[in-house]
C-alpha cells in the first residue's frame, strides 16, 4: 500500500490559550506516536544557568502531584510503550509511542509529566548528580564530545554554541527557584505544540488535549537569540586517545532556507554514504579511516556542514589533507552528473522509508509547525531536492569550501606536537 503523504491528512487546530494541535491519522497503522513539543530549548537557558533545560527534562520524570516516580514508570508500562524525552538546541519534547487504544492514557501522562511535576530539593540534589555523570561521561566519549566542542569555537559567544548538558560548573548552580521559574515559563500555551501521527483521529487528540490543557495560561513565546557568525578556528584537544577524532566544519544556511535541498545534495556527495567521495578516497581506497562522513546541522538562523573522522594518531595529518582536497576537487570541478543523481535518488529514497514511521511522521508536523508554521508536504521537499543541479551545487562547494573559514577541532594524544 502506498504511504500517504503528509498534508494530505494532517490537521491542525489553534486552541484558545495558544496550544497548537496538529494530527495525522494513518490507517495503515496499528500504532501512534505523541510528542509534546516546547518552542524552547538550549538557546533560551538564562546566563550562568546553562543545561537549565535539559536538567528539567529529567527533573518531571521524578514525580508529579498525582504520579510518584515509580507510577510514572507504572503508567509507562500500563501503555506498554515507549515513554521519553529529548532536550535539543532549539526545541525540547516528551514523547510516546504506543497502540490506537491507549492514546488518552498516553496523552494525560505526557501532560501530567510537563504540567504537574513537583520538582522537590530532593530530586534535584540528585538529579543534578546523574545529570554531572552524563557530562563526564561525555568528556570521556571523544568521538561525541567533539561535536559539542566543535560548536564552541564555531559560535563561541551564542547559545548555539553551549553544550545541551550545560557545565558542570553551571548545573552545580542551579537552584531549584530558578528550575521552577524558568518550567513555569516553558509551561506556557503559546510555546506548547501537540503532535500526534498514526492510527489516532482529530478529534479524539483534541478534544482530550483541551480537557487536559484548560487552565493552561497563554504566556509569551521565548524571544530569538538571533543569528550568530561562523568563527573559523581551530582547537586541538590532547587526550591520551587510541584514535583522533575530528570535524572540520564549513558554515551552512539555516533549516527553512530554499538552498537547504542543495546542502543535502553536496552533503550526499561529499560524504554521505559508502559511495561518497570521502569513504571511497580514505576508507575504501586508502584504509586510513573506520570512520569517515558529513553531515548537516541545520537551526532557525543557522547552520554548519561538518566532516568527521576518526584515524589514527600517525595518519592525523593525512587524513586532513585529504578531506581538504575532496572539498578543493569539488571546487574545481562540481559534481559528476552520475553523483548528483545518485545522491538526489538517496535523498529521495531515505525520505520515503522515513516517512513510513509514525515517529518521524509526528515529528515532521512538530518541526514543520515551529519553523514554517505548517504542514510541509513531502512532495514539496522531494520536489525541492529533484531540482537540484550541478551547478548549483558546485557554486555552493565554492562559496563554502574556501580554507578561511573553516574551523577544525581534533581531541587526541597530541602532547606538545600541536597547538
């Protein structure tokens, strides 16, 4: 059966004190996935607060006024789904996935967690504990830490550039008058969207999202931290590490930008699976790396295009040379025309296979509501990707390749080599 597309059944509703409602009902389905979505995120941590945001993530798993933390992990299992939440850069959402018959219970959990949860000194004296774990954990994970160091040089003086954990300096100090002021903030209608994607009806989602989100006040939105400027640099981290992992980063255009399907194209070429240039001219053909890609990191006003790697301490250098010269040679020369159409047809292909899961789905409706306001149909970023031409991707690896603005970052066993 052919998988529908979205817009096609998605609906949406505005209820009075702010709080959007969008669904997709699919019947070939038997499942439904939820997600809360706050119009928050790392960016709005107040000054000398950061991690703020991903610390109260936690905090309202540990109780509620009506649910102790065990019948919250009761009411997960009576469902018998799946229950979390997840703190981004931009945005912060809870979420659930489980069967058509216990969306009510699904939806009155998810909203209790955000709407209820008590937050007591004693969750918090140890929440903040866990939550200093996971930052060493991190720092001890080279090869994900230099994704967070990496935004630290690239915009060093903006809130996209802070760690989603926050310091353990400043989740030290993070009282719980401060927590309950900034949750009551993020508590607000105007900053709350409800997606619902699957075997679930308008109706039935809205009806028990306005009984449960009555006394909700309106509030105000957070207000945008605007748009920060690449900062070329270069950062390299001495650890005494088996490997070197590093990104060498190059600036990008923000999420909802026309030239976004390009990034994805030349992203696609230059390192985007196992016939990308970079896996075929370093893994492949010269076995200097296990790990080898790009990707893309795409916010509100922003983004970068980062390669990253993982070699050998002896093979740093060479490996880095080589990446440069990929970016160089599609300077030169642009894409192949059998490139650009492999990679429009990967492209194309990942999307479709995506969009057969109720997940993705209801997470398409959230973002797509909080960055252009609607429902974007698949066939209008299909569209946007099949229009993709060689020359403009090769115009794109001109601007965006040159050496002078790049930023690298590497953590490895460096000593007193490098600087």
């Amino acid at each position: 059966m052919a998988q529908p597309r979205v817009g096609a059944s998605a609906q949406k509703i505005l209820l009075p004190n702010g709080v959007r409602v969008l669904t997709e009902q699919l019947e070939h389905v038997d499942s439904v996935s939820l997600g809360l979505w706050l119009d928050s995120g790392v960016v709005d941590d107040p000054a000398g607060r950061h991690g703020l945001t991903h610390l109260i993530e936690h905090m309202i798993f540990k109780g509620t006024r009506t649910r102790s933390n065990r019948r919250i992990a009761e009411t997960i299992d009576d469902i018998g789904g799946n229950v979390n939440g997840l703190t981004d850069r931009e945005f912060t959402y809870l979420y659930a996935r489980t069967t058509a018959d216990h969306v009510e219970q699904a939806l009155d959990l998810l909203l209790d967690l955000l709407l209820e949860s008590v937050c007591t000194a004693r969750d918090l004296a140890k929440e903040k504990e866990v939550v200093l774990q996971e930052i060493r954990l991190v720092e001890d994970t080279p090869e994900d830490w230099v994704h967070d160091l990496l935004l630290e040089v690239v915009w060093p003086e903006h809130p996209l550039g802070r760690s989603v954990l926050g310091s353990v300096e400043s989740v030290r100090d993070i009282g719980r008058a401060s927590l309950l002021q900034h949750l009551r903030r993020l508590r607000a209608g105007r900053n709350l969207v409800v997606s619902a994607a699957g075997r679930v009806t308008h109706d039935q989602v809205v009806q028990c999202v306005a009984r449960l989100t009555a006394s909700v006040p309106p509030g105000e939105p957070f207000a945008s931290p605007g748009a920060p400027t690449f900062t070329p640099g270069r950062r390299l981290v001495n650890r005494p590490t088996n490997q070197v992992h590093l990104c060498l980063a190059a600036p990008a255009c923000d999420r909802t930008a026309p030239e976004r399907h390009v990034y994805a194209v030349l992203d696609t070429i230059l390192g985007g699976g196992t016939s990308s240039r970079l896996f075929h001219e370093i893994r492949e053909k010269r076995g200097l790396a296990y790990s080898i890609g790009s990707y893309l990191q795409l916010y509100r006003t922003t983004g970068i295009f980062t390669v990253d790697a993982g070699t050998g301490p002896d093979n740093f250098e060479v490996v880095l040379d080589l990446i440069r010269k990929e970016m160089a040679r599609l300077r030169r020369r642009g894409p192949t025309a059998s490139e650009l159409e492999r990679a429009k047809t990967q492209t194309r292909v990942a999307l479709s296979l995506a969009a057969e899961s109720t997940s993705f789905r209801m997470q398409h409706l959230a973002i797509s509501e909080l960055c252009w306001g609607r429902a974007l149909p698949f066939e209008e970023i299909l569209a946007g990707v099949t229009a993709v031409t060689a020359e403009d991707v090769h115009a794109l690896a001109r601007r965006i390749f040159a050496s002078e603005q790049q930023s690298l970052v590497a953590i490895g066993p460096f000593g007193k080599r490098r600087r």
